[in-house]
C-alpha cells in the first residue's frame, strides 16, 4: 500500500507539501492524495489527533506512524526520495527554512485576516486584522527586496512562498500587491505556469 | 557580540526555544534572552517581518540573516551547539518532530480557544472553540496513552509537549486534565521541576 497525502484543496500547506511532491522525481507514485475536510471529517483525527491537513499516513517501509505539519512531512519525503529541496546543513538550509517561515506566515497572516473578517465588529478584531495587515505587508515588501533568492534553485522556502502568494491572490484579491513589487511578481508569474502548481486544482 | 532570542514570557513557542536552549551545554552563554511584545514593539520588524516571537537574532560567525519560528530556531541552535535534542535523521528524528507538532499544535489550541473566547458570541466562535477543544482532548489522550517517549532522554518533541502543557496549565486551568492522565501528569510534574524549566519565570 502506498503513502496516503490527506490534503483539503484550498489549505495553502497542503498545497506546498504537495507542490513538493510534484517536483521530486518519482516520489508522486508512492504516494495517494486523498481530499478531506478537516473541519467534517472526523476519522483524520485517528491519524492525527489535531485533525488537520496535511497529513500524511506512512507505509510499512517507514515503519508505522503518521506525519503531520506541512514543514515535517516536507522534510521526511525529501529524505526519503532524495527531493534536493531541503538541504541538510549549512547555510543553504537555514535560508529555505528562513524563507519558509516567511512563506508560512504570510499564508497564515492571510487566513487570520480573512478569518476576523467573518466576524462583528470590535476592537479587538480591528487589531488583529492590522497586525496582519502589516505582516502581509512586511512580508512581500521583504521578499521583493531580497530577491536575489529568485534566481536560485527551487527549494522548500521558494515553494513556501509561491504557494501562499498563490492562497493570498485567490483568497484576498482586494490585495494588489504585484505592481509595485516587480520581482516578486515577475517570479510568482513563472511559479504558476510549473506543472507542479498549475496542475493543482482548487 | 552574542545572538540575540527575542521572547514574549508568555509564548509558550518561545517558552519552547528557552527550555531548549537552557539544556544545551555552553549555548546559553551565547545568545542573550531578551524580552519583547511583539504586538506593541515594531522594532522587531527590522528582523523579522511577520514581528513575531521567537525571534533569533544571529552573529557574525552565522554569516548574517536572522531565524524565526521555534521549530527552526531549535534546529539551529541544536547543530551548532551539538545540543542532541534533534536527532537528524532516521526514526527517532521524525519521532521528536511528530511530538513536536502535537506540542505545538496543543498550544495553539489553547491561544485558539482563549482568543475566541473573548469575543461576542455566535455560530463561528461556537464552531472554533468547539474544534479547539476537541484537539486539546485528542493530543491530552494520544500523549498519555503512547506513553513510552516519556522513558526517553529528553528531546525537541518533549519539550514542546511540555512546554505546551505548561501553557495549558496556566492559561485554561479549568481543562482539569491531569487526574485522568496519570501517565502524562507524572512525566509533566518531573518536567517542570527542570532546571531549565523551573527558572522559566512568567
């Protein structure tokens, strides 16, 4: 039995872990996606007490056990199918988990803004909507800034990033952030056409 | 100059790295720990755009940049310092990281379902604190009924859990989650006599 990817369609770390996937070669066929709702389908829960996405159900030759987090579950495919997408040590590592972060918190930013949005209004919700603000802010004015990593190699941060700026387009278009962050953009317009990511679905 | 670990008293993430920290020998005369709000104090910011805590200010003999999130920041420290917290590959690594995720995600459950718990009432707030808690009990119960990692030799994994359940402890005291987990209490009542947790302070 092959490994099972349990991924809710619109959840920006499934996404990245399965963009992941798509780029490490032959990796794809040892492991079935499988859409679930986290929020109604409570049978996740016995893999992964959270009952979140992703989670990804290991096969005899791991040794039992499930993996869940975005970032971990990354990290135990790229080991095991040698992906080149998390490199193991020096400075080269420390940079895509940099850049991870960034891309985490920037998706993380952009569910929490919409999130508070949902609700009434109060003066707490105003707060956390500017605090994310700010972070969104922050984030794409620094990636622009330091752009020297676009030219790189794909690796686990470029794809941290491509796949939140991907959620953040989708889900806040109301954020016109391409125009004056010419970089970023001009590298989110090649991510997209990637098989890996356009091959995605919502 | 030493690093420099920005922490909120409160953050159970970063309450994490401090515990880590404190248990490696000969790191912590190397990063000095200072305090900050991240919601009050935009001086962060300049290191870390998403001005959250933990942050990771490094020194020169990293070759610059910063680091942010609690998860890379142990890795980090644990390499350089040759910490032994983080085994680097093979089963017992992606134990220590299964764990942590669970730690991590049981903390976030607990901030969820405060914050949400400060709002107005309706349906949404209703359905969040409700998945909020059915987390908590899930983690609660998996950490107790697997209860031979608390027989092992302190890792990343443990002290995320630990210091989660610290979190859990003073925040939600009325979660009474102890008596019916015997295992998990008794580990979490040695853990909190450490050293390195006990002088953790609020």
């Amino acid at each position: 039995m092959p490994m099972t990817l349990f991924y809710a369609p619109r959840s920006p770390f499934a996404a990245k872990v399965r963009v992941c996937l798509a780029e490490m070669a032959g990796a794809k066929d040892e492991v079935e996606e499988v859409p679930a709702d986290p929020w109604t389908d409570e049978t996740l829960r016995a893999l992964n007490p959270l009952c979140k996405v992703p989670t990804l159900r290991l096969d005899a030759a791991a040794g039992g056990g499930n993996l869940y987090g975005s970032s971990v579950i990354v990290q135990y495919l790229d080991a095991r199918f040698d992906g080149k997408l998390v490199p193991t040590e020096g400075p080269t590592r420390w940079d895509a988990l940099r850049r991870e972060a960034l891309g985490d918190g920037l998706a993380e930013a952009v569910i929490r803004r919409f999130v508070e949005g949902l609700d009434p209004d109060n003066a707490r919700r105003d707060k956390v909507i500017a605090r994310q603000e700010a972070a969104i802010t922050a984030v794409l004015d620094h990636l622009d800034a330091e752009a020297a990593w676009t030219e790189s190699a794909l690796d686990l941060g470029a794809v941290a990033v491509g796949t939140a700026l991907r959620y953040l387009t989708g889900r806040s278009p109301e954020i016109t952030w391409q125009a004056e962050r010419p970089r970023l953009a001009g590298w989110f317009g090649r991510f997209i056409t990637r098989p890996s990511v356009a091959t995605l679905g919502y």
